[in-house]
C-alpha cells in the first residue's frame, strides 16, 4: 500500500454528465490508499445538494456520444431546441441504467463511506445564499485557503 499519497480535485460543474469524473476518481484513489479531498467552488456545489436536479449538457459538448448518429447530422445550434436538454438527460439516464452504472447518489455516498473529503466553498455558498441544511450531511464549508493547504501538498491535483 503507498504511503501518504494525497489527491485533490476542484470539481466545476454541476451537470450530470460532469459529476461523475470527480466522484469516481475520489472513490478510486481513496481504495487506492490516497487521501482525497473534493472541492466544490461555484457550480460543483450542485452536487452536494440533498436533492439532485442534473441534467446533462449537450450544447458545447462537441464529445458527447449522440444516438443515432447525431453528432454527424444533426446541427449544433438544434442542441439549443426547447427540451433538448431534458431528452439528452432522459437518454443518458435510461443507457447509465441499462449499462449497470451506479448514480451519483451512489458514488457519492461510496466516497464518504471511503472518508473522501467533501468540501463546500464556503465563499459561493455565501455568495449565492445557499443553506447548509440543502447538502448532504457529513459535507464541510472551507474557503479556498483552506484547501489549497492540502492540495499543495498532494501528488495529483485534478481540476475537473
């Protein structure tokens, strides 16, 4: 087993296709042997929130894999159709669930019970009016002084 090895991860986005990088990385390292911080400025907040609204984000994801073959006809700019949204993370639901993929909820819940780290920006939550009793119990609120104490003295930082 590796001794004192640390990672850190800024997690950005509050999109379900984006919240899965974090947590399955964190929840990773950590059964690795890492000791392993999140944390959530700005929108990443999103997912520590008790109830999850995720929705997938097409417009501007030129990667993102399309049914049918889309991504090869269909015209960027029809991303930003009324209710695109809502069906791109209908669709990406229904295949996460048929492939056997845990939820963010689950991955979530996998790294506290890995002790990851969850850290709130406590500035954002602020600055957006946010109510601590809206996230997850077992979530703590740091500024980013605060985290860059341990992320620079980590082997990997993530920015995600």
């Amino acid at each position: 087993m590796m001794e004192d090895k640390k990672l850190a991860i800024i997690a950005t986005k509050g999109s379900l296709d984006w919240a899965y990088p974090p947590f399955i990385l964190a929840s990773t390292a950590s059964a690795l042997g890492y000791e392993t911080q999140i944390f959530f400025p700005f929108y990443g907040l999103q997912l520590l929130k008790k109830k999850l609204a995720l929705e997938v984000t097409p417009l501007g994801n030129p990667g993102m894999p399309m049914p049918m073959g889309m991504d090869k006809w269909f015209p960027v700019l029809g991303m930003a159709l009324p209710g695109m949204q809502s069906m791109m993370t209908a669709m990406m639901k229904k295949k996460m669930k048929d492939k056997g993929v845990a939820s963010v909820e689950e991955l979530r819940d996998l790294c506290q019970e890995a002790e990851v780290k969850l850290i709130a920006c406590q500035m954002t939550v602020d600055l957006f009016d946010m109510d601590h009793a809206d996230f997850i119990d077992g979530v703590e609120y740091a500024g980013a002084a605060a985290f860059f104490e341990f992320a620079g003295q980590s082997d990997i930082c993530l920015y995600i």
